[in-house]
C-alpha cells in the first residue's frame, strides 16, 4: 500500500507549480512535506486528493487489491488549510456530524469523538459552541474531525498551527497514536523541530522541484554537510581569516562567536588547526546540522542555482 509519485507535472498558465517530482510514501510511516510559501505544496497535495489531476506524470496508490490515481475519499483523512468546521454548533456534535460523513453510526461516532476529546483534554467542553474555544482548541477539534473515522491515509496541513509549545507536544503524541494504529500520516508545516522528532522521511519542495528527500541521514548525505563547529572566537588576522572563508564556510554571528560548516571531506582537526593560525580560539562545540539549518541551507543554494540556470537559458 504504497503511494508512488512519478515524473508529475503540474502548470497554472505560464507558472509551473510542480516540476517532474518524484517520491513514494510508505505505509504506516510519517512523512513530512516541507517547503516555503510556494514552493508547491498544496498543488501537490491537490492531486494526491484527487481535486486536481496531473498534467503529465503518474501518481498511483494500490489498497485493497485496486489501483487509484490519488488517495481515495473513503481511505483518507484530511485537514485542510482552510478549516471548516461550524462554530455555532457544539464541540461534539461538530464530530459526530463529520463521522457520519463517512459512515459511522451516532453511537460509534460519539464514542469515537469523546474518546479523542479525552485524549486532548477537552472531555468537559464537549457540548460548548465551538466558536467558544480558544483558536488552538478549535485546532485540536479540527484534528480530531479529520481522523475520527480511523482513514488509512491521513494528510494534515499545518497542524501545529495556532499551538503554544505544551499543545505542540499533544499534536507530536496525537501524531504517535495514528502512526501506532496503522495510519500513514503525510503532514506539512513549518516547525521544524516538531518535525524532526516526527517524521520517519521527508521530501522538502522550492519553486515545484525537489530539493532534498529521504530521511534525515539521507538529506544530511546530500546536503554535503555533517558537522558544524560553533566557536568562541577573537580573529587576530583579518586578512588570514579572509583568506580562509575561500575554503572553509565561515559564518561569524554575534560578538566573539563564529561557525564552521564541515563538508565530508573536512574534519575538526583540519579546521581547529587553520584558525587557530590566524585566531584565539576559547571554546568549541560541535554538532550535526539540524533540520532547520539545512532547510535554510538547501532552500538558498537551490534557490542561486535556479536562478543560475534561468540565466543561462536566457542567454543560450
């Protein structure tokens, strides 16, 4: 039951929203779509529901012994960007409604719905007006609507929106539970620490290509960067210092404090060693890149070199 992407197109006049993307989703796995404000996200998440189609490529799902071109409606769970849920009616009968959407009977869809309202910790508001709850509140009712009715395939967008950092732990354990019960889980959202303790792999999307995917071993490995050195610093020779960033990446930040970004082939020693040449150094610490850090990273050299290769096709 795996959900394959192949070569997908995807354009809106002149502007191609998604280009010749590629990846798969395995069942029971959580996988993160990551990617700025445009970069084709919701395009590509339109197709995988099947609101829209692509214009060239493949996108095909086997469940249940037949072949669909998108997650089908009655397999998935889905939180949209724009919520949709009715504020004058109550917290429960807001999820009993939207259980019955797909076929669950009132006494099930209500143990269902007080059963998740326990998890979150909100058994004793379930029969206030929605529009009564804070907006993080609301956003945990709206989680629960989309998988109240326990879909094999769940896609969550920006479901840490609206959270304070207690209520982002929820979310992570929320998240844990359908992993637990057998729902694969396609989430996207900005928080990268959130989702770096979540997700099993990971596709990150800029301009409708993609920069890296796989998990986060994987997008370390093609990032070409493993290690970053943070350093309590006093330069003494500019001109050396200078003369160094031409082979080290060097990123000065704060009074005193510099950065060392290691490619494989460069090790701790190589590095200590050329700036204490030219520098005082009084304290190290050394550390794997996170997954906000190569975000930034990736999304920039993508970015120069999109721009790089629009320039010469301009001039070809």
């Amino acid at each position: 039951m795996e959900l394959s992407v192949n070569e997908v197109i995807k354009s809106y006049g002149n502007v191609t929203a998604v280009n010749q993307l590629s990846f798969h989703v395995k069942q029971g796995e959580i996988f993160a779509l990551l990617g700025p404000n445009g970069a084709g996200k919701s395009s590509l998440v339109r197709m995988l529901t099947g609101f829209t189609k692509p214009d060239s490529g493949q996108i095909s799902l086997k469940l249940d012994g037949q072949f669909f071109s998108h997650i089908p409606a009655h397999a998935l769970g889905y939180l949209p960007e724009d919520r949709g849920l009715y504020p004058e009616k109550s917290v429960l009968k807001n999820l009993v409604y939207f259980a019955r959407l797909h076929g669950l009977t009132k006494a099930i869809a209500e143990q269902e719905a007080l059963g998740w309202l326990d998890k979150f910790d909100l058994s004793d508001r379930a029969d206030e007006q929605l529009k009564s709850l804070s907006k993080g509140n609301q956003q945990k009712v709206q989680l629960i609507s989309a998988v109240i009715h326990r879909p094999k395939w769940v896609i969550l967008d920006e479901p840490f929106s609206g959270l304070d950092p207690v209520n982002q732990e929820k979310v992570v354990d929320f998240l844990t539970q359908l992993k637990a019960q057998g729902m694969t889980v396609i989430l996207s959202a900005h928080q990268m620490a959130m989702v770096e303790k979540l997700a099993d792999r990971m596709l990150l999307m800029n301009l409708g290509e993609a920069v890296f995917y796989g998990n986060l071993a994987d997008i370390r490995a093609q990032a070409q960067s493993n290690k970053v050195l943070t350093l309590t610093y006093r330069a003494i020779d500019q001109a050396g210092l200078l003369t160094a960033q031409q082979t080290w990446q060097l990123a000065p930040f704060e009074d005193n404090k510099l950065q060392v970004y290691l490619q494989p082939e460069q090790s701790i020693n190589q590095a200590l060693e050329m700036l204490a040449q030219v520098g005082e150094i009084t304290a190290v610490q050394s550390q794997s890149l996170d997954l906000h850090q190569l975000y930034l990273k990736a999304i920039s050299q993508h970015k120069t070199q999109y721009q790089q290769a629009a320039q010469e096709r301009q001039y070809a």
